[in-house]
C-alpha cells in the first residue's frame, strides 16, 4: 500500500479525505472589547461577571498569565490578577463581528459550520475560488479577518474537523498550524485527552480514573472497553485516537431543545453555592448540546423549592446561542432575577430550547435527570 502523501495539495486523491479548515478567533470577546475601548489594550481584561459574582466569559491574554480562565468564578478570577478589569458583555458586537467573518469565510466556500460566534469548520476540499491548497486558503482568511475586523484568529488545516480543531489550538495567538496525512495518530497521541473536542471536564476525569489521560493511552483501549464505559461516544473516541474522523462539515446543523436538570442530596440556599450549582449543570448541559449539535434562542432556568414550588425564568435571545459563555451568562441572569430565595432549593434544571415561549423541551428532547453523567 502506498503511504499517505505528505502534499497536503494532493489529498483529494486519497479516498475519504478532505480539506477541512478550523479557524478560531484569538480570545475573542475579550479582544473585541479591548479593540473598541483603547483604554482596555494591553490590560488584564475578564468579560462577563464583575468582582463580587458570576464567572467569567472570557479573558484577555494579559488576564490569561495570572491564571484567569473562562468560566471560572469571578471572585477566584479578581483573586489571581487583583487589576483585572471586569467588562460587560456586548453579545451584539460580538454578533457583527461574526458576521463580518463568516462573510468571508463564504468566499471560498459555501461548506462552514459554525461552533461558536468566532469560530467555525470549513470544507474547502473544493473551494469556490480554485484555490486548491487549504493552507493557503487558511492563510488568507487570516489576513482578510485582521484586515477587515482588526482582529486576530488561529487556523488549523487538516484532513478531518477532528484534527483541524485541534491544530488551531496549537499556535494561538495569531497562529497556524497544518497536520497532515500521515502525521494525525502521531500528533493526537501526545496530546491529553482534555484537549480533545467532545471530551469535558466530566469526561476527562472519568477518563483519569480510568487510567486515560493521553491520546496514546486511549488508543490502547479496545472497542469493546469503550463501548462499556462510553456508550455512544465510542465510535468517535476510538477514531480520534487514531486521527480518523468521519463528521462531515454540516452546513445546517439541527435545532432541537436541550437540557437537564437536577435533584440535590440536600437542599441549597445561599447564593454562591447556587451558583455553583448552576455552574456544574452548565457544564452538562453544555456538553449534551454540543454534542446533539442543538440550536435555540430561549434559555429557561426552574427551580422547585422545599415546599414543592416551582419558578421559571425564561429570557429570548433576538438569535440563536452563540457558544457555552453565552448560555452561561444569560442562565446566571436567570438565577440573579430569583435571587434572594424564600426557601431552599432542592432542584434546578436549565433548558435550551428551539421556539421562543417554549417553556419545557419535549419528551424526546433529553430533558433528563443529570445523575447518570
Ligand atoms: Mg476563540
């Protein structure tokens, strides 16, 4: 058998492999607020939370070297960096920008599937331009986004979505980086599976304590072995371990509802343990909705209290949620609306959902208790 080319110019000849360009833009939201108010440039910067409460959003890279991530607690965030400068969130500006890319995204291919606002896989297996080289493509795209937003973003190009969303971690900020056919089992192998899309924090514990934390590790487990411990996820998992991913670029992801919800052992009343609280089911609830590739405006927050009393709060984004930071953000709206409490809180469960108004997701919708995950 012929090894795989190393052009990765040639690899439509190789059966079943594409083009796939994964471009990410460099702590975007962060970087949006410090290109639009001057004083923010070179200054620690967290969007989203304030000092006292909430998580944080998203952080800029001076922030980043004091340890401040997304969705940590503020709190922790004003901590580590004591000049961190907490900074509303401006989704409509971040909506603009979005635009403004995948405008050009469009240029050279109608087959982007967007993960996030500010980032998005690209098929350029046949670009509209002719191009021909994915890398020079992804080189391009980065010169127009700097030149026309004044932004930066990262690209990784790759024979698979797999492989491409890993490359474009790889050199961030401003970076690019190509692994090609032949090299993905060798890059993947190295890495922790942490780094691995589809594998959260949940996952990657779970893994740990399996004996899993790198991507050599789990290839060395057979089918079978992650069959038993991760059902469904199996057929990915064994693959990405391999550097091989059959996902297709989808173009028109489905909309369905989302969410999940949760009975606690004891009954929670102060607010900072609420918010906890609502932190670990974001976490879940985030996954299964990346993972089921779910769509919605409206995000309900329920709560039943000790005496059996259920309350909602729902609120209608004008578009569909953007990306995890945004689910976040606007569920702890939802908690601060019912906060303080007249009694204590033994469930809460937070809802994706399709239709604006829809109150609850349907029967089929995976609306389900969260203490199997
Ligand atoms: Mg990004």
């Amino acid at each position: 058998m012929e090894p795989p080319s190393s052009d990765p110019d040639e690899r439509e000849s190789i059966p079943g492999l594409r083009k796939i360009v994964h471009i990410d833009m460099d702590a975007f939201y962060a970087s949006v607020e410090q290109r639009d108010d001057p004083s923010l440039k070179g200054k620690p910067v967290a969007v989203g939370g304030s000092a006292g409460r909430g998580v944080v959003a998203a952080a800029s890279y001076e922030a980043r070297k004091f340890g401040v991530r997304s969705a940590m607690p503020s709190v922790q965030a004003a901590r580590l960096c004591p000049d961190l400068v907490f900074v509303r969130p401006r989704f409509d500006a971040y909506r603009a920008v979005s635009r403004q890319i995948r405008a050009i995204f469009n240029d050279y291919t109608p087959h982007v599937e967007p993960l996030a606002l500010d980032e998005a896989y690209l098929d350029v297996t046949e670009d509209l331009r002719g191009i021909g080289s994915a890398t020079r493509i992804a080189e391009l795209i980065r010169a127009r986004i700097k030149a026309e937003t004044g932004l930066t973003a990262s690209a990784g190009v790759s024979y698979n979505k797999f492989l491409a969303k890993l490359a474009s971690d790889q050199n961030k900020p401003d970076g690019l980086c190509v692994i090609r056919p032949g090299e993905g089992a060798q890059f993947v192998s190295a890495l922790p599976v942490r780094r691995f899309h589809g594998i959260g924090p949940r996952g990657a514990e779970k893994m740990a304590k399996l004996g899993i934390t790198t991507g050599a590790d789990l290839r060395g487990r057979d089918i079978a072995f992650l069959r038993q411990h991760f059902g469904s996820q199996a057929d990915y998992l064994y693959r990405a371990a391999r550097g091989i991913d059959l996902r297709r670029v989808d173009a028109n992801r489905p909309r369905k509802s989302v969410g999940g919800e949760r009975t606690f052992e004891r009954d929670l009343s102060s607010g900072p343990v609420l918010r906890e609280a609502l932190d670990n089911i974001i976490e879940i609830v985030w996954e299964r909705i990346a993972k089921s590739e779910a769509q919605g405006r409206t995000i309900t927050l329920k709560l039943r209290t000790a005496d059996f009393a259920t309350l909602t709060r729902a609120r209608s984004l004008p578009q569909p949620v953007a990306d995890k930071a945004e689910f976040a953000l606007t569920g702890h709206m939802l908690l601060d609306e019912l906060l303080p409490l007249p009694q204590p809180v033994r469930l809460m469960g937070i809802t994706l959902s399709a239709l604006e108004g829809e109150r609850e997701a349907g029967p089929h919708d995976g609306d389900a208790q969260l203490s199997l995950l």
